[in-house]
C-alpha cells in the first residue's frame, strides 16, 4: 500500500482485512500516524493481524495513555476493575508494587490515582520490564525484571499496601484458542498459567503475606470458572480473602488483605 490519504481509504483497507470496527480503528489509526508512509505502514500491520495497541504504540487504560510495545501484553480494559478495587481497598497506600507488570499499566494507574506513592513494577520478560520502566517513569518508579518476589528489592519486605498481580491465567491447554491476536502477538509468558491456569496465582498467594504491611492488600485477575480455586489460595496462605465481580467487564478479582 502505497498512499492512504484519507479516512475512507483507510476504513476500506481495515474493513477488508476483516477488522470489526472499522471506522473507529482507522479514526485512531490517522491520529496517531504522523506521516503518509507511517500511515501506510500502520494500516499493513494492522490488516496483517497485529493487535490495534501495538500498531499504535500505545492503549488507553484507566484514563491514561500507556505505551505498548511489541511483544508486550496488551492491558485489557477489564483490568481496569482490578484496579478500582485495590484504590476501594487501600486508598491512602503508600507502596504499590505491580508484579507481573506487562507493560506497567497497572501500577501506572495506581500510582496516577494514589498520587504520591512509592511504585515499583517488575517481570519475568526483558521487554516489559522496558515497556513498563517508561510508563511509570513519570510516577518516579522503579522496575526490576525477575521471577516474581525474586526481582524486588528485600527492602519492600512487610512493607507493600498494595501488591497489584494480573498473572497469567490461561490453562496451558486453552492458550490455542485464543484469539490470534493473543496466540500470535502476545508473548506465551504473558497468558500461559499452567495446568488448570492458577500456578503463577498460587505461587503470589503464597509468597504475598511476607511482602504486604499489616493491613496491606493482594489482587489478582482471574476468570469466573478459576474463581474458586483462586480464593482458596488465598484463604490457603492465611489472607482475608474475598472476590469482587464486575458483570459489565466481566471481570473477577480476588481481594486478600494480610490481617
Ligand atoms: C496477563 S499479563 C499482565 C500484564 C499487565 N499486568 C497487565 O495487566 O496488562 C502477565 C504478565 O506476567 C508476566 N509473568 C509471567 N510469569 C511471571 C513470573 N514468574 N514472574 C514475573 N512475571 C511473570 C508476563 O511476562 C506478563 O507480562
């Protein structure tokens, strides 16, 4: 594709690569190109199946802009109740930590909301630790790439109010019948939690008691089928747990407070 100069150019390209909002994706798509050959390159990628975000560059979540990158998990806008519910749960934190981060989006909209926090996000995959580094550079946080608990400082240790998780937590079994966006674009990493999807959520409910400060909180994303077996989990590792469900996100998340 050579030149696309207008708007309903670019809807007929997106609409024939089979792109359900059409008119939408191409409004955005044309605000964000700042060049012709940008714009051309842009519409290819995205009528070539890559994830509308990571042909942006960016997603908005919870009233922000948040880069992506390629390769990083796309933050869904369900997530956004996850995060409503750790400000419901600890409004006056002081320590958020963004484990699992992705691209940082979480804790970034933590830390916008909270104000003046001390923030750390962390990963297991290289490229998100550099994705979320630039989103929460603005909040002044800090990022650490490793296995869970392992990349935070041991200074965090008793001290976290809130411990913001969206795991992985697809069964390693359902991981192909995802949307190709998600197989094909989105790092295994990102969407893979094992057997029955609940490895990595086990391993924070059982690692969280000794990071929160008293009172402090743990949330996990998890799907409705999961929900159970999640919140044993956390009941499991000695946290007052409870789950809260969004019907219009369809979005479940599990609330353990550190008692
Ligand atoms: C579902 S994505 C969520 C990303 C981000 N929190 C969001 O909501 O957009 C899960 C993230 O967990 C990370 N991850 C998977 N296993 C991990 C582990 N053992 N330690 C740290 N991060 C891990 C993946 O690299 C991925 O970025």
């Amino acid at each position: 594709m050579t030149s696309l100069s207008d708007t309903t150019a670019v809807v007929s390209a997106l609409r024939a690569a089979g792109c359900v909002f059409a008119e939408d994706e191409a409004e955005l798509i044309l605000a964000t190109a700042r060049t012709p050959d940008e714009l051309a390159a842009m519409v290819d990628r995205r009528a070539s199946g890559r994830p509308l975000e990571h042909v942006l560059g960016w997603a908005g979540f919870h009233g922000l802009r948040v880069l992506v990158e390629p390769g990083v998990f796309v933050p869904r806008r369900r997530t956004e109740f996850l995060v409503d519910q750790a400000l419901a749960q600890a409004p006056g934190a002081s320590v958020v930590v963004d484990l699992c981060c992705g691209s940082g989006a979480v804790g970034a909209a933590l830390a916008a909301a909270l104000g003046d926090v001390e923030l750390h996000a962390a990963d297991i995959d290289p490229a998100a630790v550099g994705c979320a580094r630039r989103n929460i550079a603005p909040y002044g946080g800090h990022a650490h790439a490793g296995d869970l608990f392992d990349a935070l400082p041991a200074t965090l240790r008793g001290r976290i109010g809130i411990l913001a998780a969206n795991v992985p937590y697809v069964p390693s079994g359902e991981v192909g019948l995802l949307p190709a966006e998600a197989r094909d674009h989105e790092p295994l990493v990102a969407l893979d939690g094992g057997g029955d999807g609940l490895d990595v959520l086990r391993r924070v409910a059982a690692g969280a008691p000794q990071w929160l400060a008293p009172g402090g909180c743990v949330l996990v994303e998890t799907s409705e089928r999961q929900a159970d077996g999640a919140v044993e989990a956390f009941s499991r590792a000695g946290l007052a747990t409870r789950l809260a469900v969004s019907q219009e996100l369809y979005a479940n998340v599990v609330i353990g407070v550190r008692p």
